[in-house]
C-alpha cells in the first residue's frame, strides 16, 4: 500500500489547493487512490458503506486498518460494478475524495462549475475523481459514481451525457442482485 500526504501530490498538481490538502492522508489500492482529511471521517464512511453480505464475503479477513477496509470494499464494489455493466476497462482507477457533507460537495462543485446543486456525490469526468459526502454515502451512492468511472474508461468515445448517466443508474440499481 502506498501512502504519502496528499501535500506531495498537493505541490506537483494542485499548487492552488496545496495549503487546503496540507492535513490530508492519501493511499492507493488496485482501482482507487483515496483522499479524505480526518480518522473520524474514515471511520463514518466505512460504516455508510455496507456490503450486501455476496460482496462481503469477498472482503479480505487481514483488513487492519480503516483505510485497508474502505480501499478494499471499494474494490470489491468496483468489480461487482463492471460484473453488472459488463465493462473491463484495461488500467481503470481513479480518485475517491471524501469530504464532511453535501455542502462541500456543493462548494467543490461551484468552484469547478460556477453552478449551484444539492448533489451527494459526483464524479469529475476531467480529473477521473469521484466526491462525495461522508455524512450522506452508501452502497448505492458509490456505485452510483463508479458506474461513471467505469463508463468514463471504457469508451474511446465519450458516451452522450444521458447514457452516462443511465449506465450509472444500471450500476447503481443492480449492484446488489
Ligand atoms: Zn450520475
């Protein structure tokens, strides 16, 4: 598992926000690099993530720490996700951001857009991340945004707006059958 302070990829990437992440943790499994600021967030999340008990059965007995238990319920979602798409895409990963509530996902998404909405979540076409709340998240919800990854790495072509977001609904629908 690697992991740096986001502060690293902070100064190389995003020198605007680079004070913002500057107490932020960031680790890396197969398919995600997750980002999020505080323990208590961590532990909040990965107790809003419940696997159905088919996926959970696919958790590694030997995850010790929070970090090792969202990292690896992300995967296994993620497999699942392409299961029901029926997308491999060669090299998928992407970013996971995790902030505090829908305001801030509001906020990031007005400093990106210059656009107001209530969304939960969302997933950042331009930087292959998804946001999302830590207070409103769950199963669907990530699937929800993972479907858009998926979908976003699997064409060459990007899809028209509406089919990427009828796949991410697929995804999100069917991810416990
Ligand atoms: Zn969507």
């Amino acid at each position: 598992m690697n992991k740096i302070l986001c502060i690293l990829a902070g100064i190389i990437l995003l020198p605007a926000f680079s004070s913002q992440q500057a107490s932020c943790e960031q680790t890396s499994s197969r398919y995600v690099t997750l980002q999020y600021t505080g323990k208590e967030e961590l532990r909040t999340f990965a107790d809003n993530i419940e696997l159905p008990a088919s996926l959970s059965q696919q958790m590694r007995k030997n995850t010790v720490t929070t970090e090792e238990e969202v990292l690896a319920k992300t995967d296994i979602i993620v497999e699942k996700a392409e299961t029901v798409l029926d997308m491999f895409p060669a090299n998928l990963h992407f970013t996971l951001i995790l902030l505090p509530s829908a305001k801030d996902i509001s906020k990031v998404f007005f400093q990106k857009y210059s656009k107001n909405v209530d969304y939960l979540s969302f997933y950042s076409l331009s930087e292959k991340t998804i946001y999302i709340s830590v207070k409103d998240a769950n199963l669907h919800v990530l699937a929800h945004e993972i479907g858009h990854a998926i979908v976003d790495h699997f064409f060459n072509v990007r899809p028209p707006y509406n089919i990427h977001e009828l796949m991410a609904q697929f995804t999100e629908k069917h991810i416990t059958d």
